[in-house]
C-alpha cells in the first residue's frame, strides 16, 4: 500500500466521507498511530481497493454476514480478524452520489459517548466522529460484529 505511506490496512482506524474546500467527495482516513491522511478519492473507491488488500475473499464474506443483519446494503467489511470495518452514519449528503456513511475499525474504538449525539472515540486519536446513528442501532452492530469475527476468524 505505498500509495498511503506505508500504512497497511490493519492500522486503519477509521475512512470517513468528506467534501474538499472546492466541494468535491474525498476520503479522510485516520490511522493507528493517530495521524490523518486525505485521500483524492470518494470514500465508495477507496473502500473498493482497500478490500483487495485483503488476503480472505472480503466478498464472499460479506455475503456469508448478511443474515445476521437482514440487509444487503451496509454491511460490515471483515478485512481480517485486526480489521473488521463498521458502517456508521457520519453526514447527510449534499448530491445524490454522495455517501453517508463512513467506516470505523471495531478495535479501533475506544469508547462511544452518547447525549444528544452520539460520538465515536478512537483509540490513539484525538478526533472523536460524531454519529448520525443511533446509540442503542449502533451498540447493537458491534456486538452482533464481535459475534461475527470470532465465527469467521474462530478468535
């Protein structure tokens, strides 16, 4: 992965959907060691070429998951065992092609906050992401994941 400095996707903490000062779709990614990295891509490609990275057939798992979750669309991206990737709501979009949602690695989570929203805490990170999801929606999908990796990866 020379293209994000060295970076492998294990370290991924986070790809988040983002607008560019001249309003096109970028990708922000956060990384373990708590650094930021802007991708020149909408967060849709980024994620495509980040699951060839993977050695397991990222797909065919997908696929396996969807029962679990009653849905086909939005499902969680089993990298690998170190890198199980949860869609979270992050934004409304501006234009039709625009994504919501963004990616946050299971185990990059540290704690998740929720008031009057709901806020993501990143281990390593000082930049918390705020959800547009629901607490109890999202709490849920994490142990639902939990239960998932540990069927696919036997941890």
């Amino acid at each position: 992965m020379e293209e994000y400095k060295g970076y492998n996707f294990e370290q991924l903490l986070a790809a988040i959907p983002d607008y560019s000062e001249d309003g096109a779709n970028i990708t922000r990614t956060i990384w373990f060691d708590g650094s930021v990295l802007i991708i020149d891509q909408k967060l849709k490609v980024f994620i495509r070429d980040f699951k060839g990275k993977s050695k397991y057939n990222v797909e065919l798992l997908m696929k396996r998951q969807h029962l679990c979750f009653a849905r086909k669309q939005l499902l969680p991206i089993p990298m690998s065992h170190r890198c199980f990737l949860l869609p979270v709501k992050v934004r409304k979009p501006i234009g039709a092609s625009d994504g919501a949602y963004g990616y946050v690695a299971l185990d990059g989570i540290d704690k998740v906050e929720h008031g009057c929203q709901t806020i993501i805490h990143l281990k390593n990170c000082g930049q918390p992401i705020v959800v547009r999801d629901n607490y109890t929606k999202l709490m849920q999908q994490v142990t639902i994941v939990r239960s998932i990796r540990k069927q696919f990866f036997d941890i």
